[in-house]
C-alpha cells in the first residue's frame, strides 16, 4: 500500500478482520501514517479487547472492522463497542455488495469502505479522528 501524506498523530485505531493479508496490510499502512493500531482477527477477540479497554479506563480513536466475520457480523462489534464508547467513530469495511448493509450504515451514520480499500477515503476519515478528538 503507498504511503499517503502523515496524518493525526498519536490516535489510537482497533482494526477488526479475520483475513491476515488484509490485516496486516491495514495495521502496517496505519503505522507508517503514524497510527497506532491494534488487530483483532474475531469478532470474540474484538470484544474481548474491548472490555479490557473499559476494564483498565481506556479507550480507543476509533474502530475499522470488517462485515464478515466468522461467528458475527461487524454491525456486532460496533454495536457492542457503542454501547461504552457511544460517542467513539466506527466504520465499516465490506467486499461485497449488500443493500441490508448499506442500510444500516445509513441509517446509523457509519462510513462503508468497499475491499480494495481506497486509502485516501481511510485517511480521510482517520483525518476526522483528529480533528474530533
């Protein structure tokens, strides 16, 4: 992935997705943008993580997870993450084309990044993180 111009420093991003290639692919571009990333490759570690996060007084930036994930969708994850960090941004990423999905990222106000993700649009909302914060 092409290095894009550096970006909010010192956020703090959970990345969701149970494919390797894309995970790394997303956490490595994230630390090259100065980001500090974690990688969830669950929906139960995902949750998981983010009760040890409550648990210790923490949060996170942000939250970028995958539709598809073994065992749950990633409307779970970020409906979950909502519940103790309701003001926090989301965002969804997906590969396929589902018209249920893009009306529940509608109704909810939540960013939708198609696979091949187009890294200006991700910047671009990693971008708002800061600005938010």
């Amino acid at each position: 992935m092409a290095a894009i111009a550096k970006t909010h420093k010192n956020a703090r991003l959970m990345v969701v997705d149970d494919d390797p290639g894309v995970g790394y692919a997303v956490t490595r571009w994230l630390q090259e943008q100065s980001i500090r990333s974690v990688l969830a490759v669950s929906t139960e570690e995902a949750l998981e993580m983010l009760r040890d996060m409550v648990f210790i007084e923490s949060e996170f930036d942000g939250l970028l997870v995958d539709y598809n994930l073994p065992g749950a969708t990633g409307c779970r994850v970020i409906e979950e993450f909502q519940l103790d960090f309701p003001k926090m941004p989301v965002a969804l990423m997906t590969g396929s084309n589902d018209i249920s999905l893009e009306i529940w990222v509608r109704s909810k106000h939540i960013p939708l990044f198609r696979k091949p993700l187009d890294l200006r649009e991700l910047k671009n909302w990693i971008d708002k993180l800061g600005k938010a914060a």
